[in-house]
C-alpha cells in the first residue's frame, strides 16, 4: 500500500532479445526486453498470434520512441528476416538468459 491506495503488479512481457547496435543491424548484444507498455504488448501479440506471419524468430521487430512524458508513442514495426545471422547465432550460444529470475523478489 502506497498513499492510501493498494499498488497492484503491472503485467509484463519478457523477452530475450538481440539488441542491434546500429541501424544497419550490423552489431548488437543479447539483452532482455522487459515492458509494461500496453501499445507495445498488444502489437507484439498481434504479431505472434497472427497466422499470416512466421514464427517470432523468423523476423525482427523495431521498437521507435517519439515524445516524452504523458505524449510518449510507441511504434512497433515488424522487419523480414529470412535467416539469423552468424553474429546473433553466436551471441545466442554464448549468453545465458534466465527470464525466471525476473520474478524473484
């Protein structure tokens, strides 16, 4: 409880991730993708459960931020991606992510 008022855990979504360091998508790290932003779930949803698109791994999805504060927008934005390149394929290998320690207090 907070102020007087009962706070409530917000649903989020946790994913590994290949973080590109540059637009050409040329570099990047295994990160963790943690969100609470309801535009950006239920785009990401969309995406995974439609049938006319491929598996969640057979693509990449660019996430861009315009505005700050209460006029801050999302825009998710799904790219082609026919085969994983030997750099993530390595970082993958090489990175252990344990998303279930996300949910140990």
């Amino acid at each position: 409880m907070k102020n007087g008022k009962t706070s409530y855990a917000k649903e989020f979504y946790a994913f590994k991730v290949f973080a590109y360091d540059t637009p050409a998508r040329d570099t990047g790290k295994i990160k963790i993708l943690s969100t609470t932003t309801k535009s950006i779930k239920d785009d990401i949803r969309y995406f995974m459960q439609n049938g006319d698109f491929p598996k969640a791994d057979k693509y990449d999805i660019v996430i861009e931020r315009s505005g700050s504060g209460l006029t801050t927008k999302y825009q998710v934005t799904r790219l082609d991606s026919s085969d994983q390149s030997a750099q993530l394929q390595e970082a993958n290998a090489k990175t252990k992510v344990n998303l279930e320690a996300l949910l140990v207090n």
